[in-house]
C-alpha cells in the first residue's frame, strides 16, 4: 500500500491489546507513524487522535481496539 501511495492510510481493528501493544513498539521500528484509540481514553482524548490521524501527513496508521472503534468513531 505504501510503495502505490506514500500519503495512504489505513485502519487496524484488534480485539487484543497485546497486539495493539505490539504493534504500537514495531510500527516505528519501521518508519510507520500512528495514533491509537482505546477504551480507556477519555472522548477528548479520542477526538484528539482522529484529528491527528486526520491531518499530520506522516500519521499513516490508527490502531483501534475493536470495542474503543465500536463507539469511539
């Protein structure tokens, strides 16, 4: 997806947070920015990581918990 449009984002639902966590510590191993929405975060703080993911170029990927992106979008 990156190599066919550098400015593509995408979405990842995980349904456990230890892969959310994973990912949280390899995606800028890789040269990958991101913004997480969890059940835990307050709706400002959710609002917050949409509008980061939404407008900061190099913020390519918005890792959700399933049930955070249920009601959190």
């Amino acid at each position: 997806m990156r190599s066919a449009d550098a400015t593509s984002k995408c979405l990842v639902f995980s349904q456990f947070k230890s892969t959310l966590a994973w990912l949280q510590a390899e995606l800028p191993k890789n040269g990958f920015g991101f913004r997480t929405l969890a059940g835990d975060m307050s709706q400002a703080e959710r609002a917050k990581a949409l509008r980061d993911f939404q407008s900061d170029p190099p913020t390519t990927v918005f890792l959700l918990s399933v049930r955070a992106g249920a009601v959190g979008i």
